[in-house]
C-alpha cells in the first residue's frame, strides 16, 4: 500500500511541476510559476528514489503505467476534460503492465 501511495504522491509532483512549466511557456503564466514546478520535479524525483528495487529502470517503467492513469485524473479533475473510453481503457492496459513488472521483479516494498 505504501509504494502505491510513493507512486501516487511521485505522478501528482511530476504533473504539477510540469504543468507549471505549461502553463509559464504555452499558456501566458508569468515565470515564477516555474518555481513551485521546479520544486514539484525534485520531490517527484525524490519520492521514486523511495521504492525499494535495485535498478532505477525498473521503478521508472512501473512508474509510467501510474504516471498515465494520473495524467488522466489531472486531466479530468484540473484540466475539465473528461477522458474517453480509449483514455481509460488505455491506462488500465498500462496499470496492468506496471503490476506485471513490479510482479515480476519481486521489488514491491518500500524503504
């Protein structure tokens, strides 16, 4: 349960701080913006350093299954966008993958 809350907690950092940047670069946002996002990208990278696995790889490739279905989440919660079937469909193949791999590699506790 506590590598599902680092994964959580690690997507809603990596979104937040790269929404940062968007919303600086492509939306108009003044520049100090990016400050609380370069923050956000730290504890993000931070916070993956947390699961407890031997290789970096393997963390990050399980993590992008959960990275996908948050960006989903942003999108609907933050953004106003309601995903479509293919949307959700499509992250839940990738929740599946990351399940798969941190299944597979025995490397499901936490520090």
């Amino acid at each position: 349960m506590k590598l599902c809350a680092i994964y959580a907690a690690a997507a809603f950092c990596e979104i937040a701080g790269c929404f940062a940047f968007w919303a600086w670069l492509k939306n108009g946002k003044p520049a100090l913006v990016a400050v609380p996002g370069v923050l956000a990208l730290v504890a993000f990278a931070w916070l993956l350093t947390r699961v407890d696995t031997a290789y970096a790889g393997r963390a990050y490739a399980a993590y992008g299954g959960v990275y996908i279905a948050a960006s989903l989440v942003w999108l609907w919660l933050i953004e106003g966008q309601r995903p479509t079937t293919t949307d959700i469909l499509g992250s839940l193949i990738c929740l599946v993958g990351a399940a798969i791999i941190l299944g597979g590699s025995g490397a499901t506790t936490v520090e």
